[in-house]
C-alpha cells in the first residue's frame, strides 16, 4: 500500500503545475508608478507636447475589487507666437477598480474603475506677463471632477504587475476639460 501511495504522489507531483502564490488576496498592497501621453498627442504629428506621471498605492479587498490613492502630474504646451504657454496640473486621486475579466491563473487581468479627482492647475507657472507684454487673463486656481478607468495587467512575477491604462479625466474650473490619456505602469506588491 506504502508503495502504491508513494507512486501517486510522484504522478501528482509530476503533473501539477508550479505552485503559485495566491493573488488579490484582501489587504495586499501595491505600490504602483505610471506615466503616459494625453490628449490625442499621440495620434496627430503637429499636436503640442502633453503627458503625465503619477505614483499610487494599491489596496486590495480580495479578487472582487481594489482601491487606488495617489497623485499625478499632468504638463501640456499651448503654442504662442514664437514660444508657447504651458499647463500644469497636480492632482490627487481616489478611486475604486472592478476587475471585468481575468483568466483562471490571474495572469491577465481588466478592470475599470471610478475616481474622484482634486488639484490644482498652475498656467505659465505663475508667470502672467508674457515676454509680448501680453498678459493672461485666467488665473491659477483649485480643480476638481473624476475619471473612468480601463487596465489590463500583466503579473510579471508574483510581485511584479505591468499594466496598460487609458483614461478619460472630466475636471470642472480646468482649463482642459477633458483629459484623454494612455499609459503605461509597473506596480510592486510590497506585503506578500
């Protein structure tokens, strides 16, 4: 009997897979650093220069959701004349994600999520009175509104997790409205 228990046990071994650690288990957390492109500036070749980066921190309450707190930076250039006007915002944000698909491993996996967005929004950095002697009439001033989320994640390793993301940012009193931004991110689970 010893014998044959000892052979089902070398047949299982052999057939099971690598054990995995598991993933999304509640109160895991992750530190996450993202940056990408905004505002159509990469589809059109004569668009001003816009981007963003950001950090968050992950918090995960099991396979069904997580939220997310960070802060982000957003930078765009207006052209004028020879030089050109620039935007700036920095902005905190907290939201929660739902993941839509995953596969059975949890190597893949798309959510969308909902957040809450305030800041500020600097322009010309405080710098009101071009080098034209023109002046800008709108201010520097606090911004708020929210975004919807679509991201797919990749587990690199168990700890590792890249991730694409595209966004659509809503902010009242900004002066961009309406903030499309695609990027991309690597997030590390730092309690596992």
């Amino acid at each position: 009997m010893k014998k044959y228990m000892m052979y089902f046990v070398l047949a299982f071994m052999l057939v099971a897979n690598v054990v995995r650690a598991q993933r999304f288990e509640k109160g895991e957390v992750a530190i996450e650093v993202r940056g990408g492109l905004a505002n159509g500036y990469f589809f059109g070749k004569q668009q001003n220069p816009t981007f963003f980066g950001g950090v968050a921190a992950n918090i995960y309450t099991g396979i069904d959701s997580k939220w997310v707190a960070g802060g982000e930076f957003y930078h765009k250039k207006y052209d004028y004349q020879d030089g050109s006007i620039k935007l700036a915002q920095f902005t905190g944000e907290i939201g929660h994600y739902f993941p839509l698909v995953y596969d059975c491993k949890q190597d893949l996996v798309i959510s969308a999520g909902l957040s809450g967005i305030a800041g500020y929004e600097r322009i010309n950095w405080g710098r009101h009175t071009l080098y034209d002697q023109a002046i800008l009439l709108n201010q520097d001033h606090f911004i708020f509104g929210g975004a919807a989320t679509l991201e797919v994640e990749f587990f690199l390793s168990d700890k590792v997790i890249v991730f694409a993301t595209g966004r659509e940012r809503m902010l009242f009193k900004a002066l961009d409205k309406f903030n499309g931004q695609v990027g991309l991110g690597v997030r590390f689970l730092i309690n596992r």
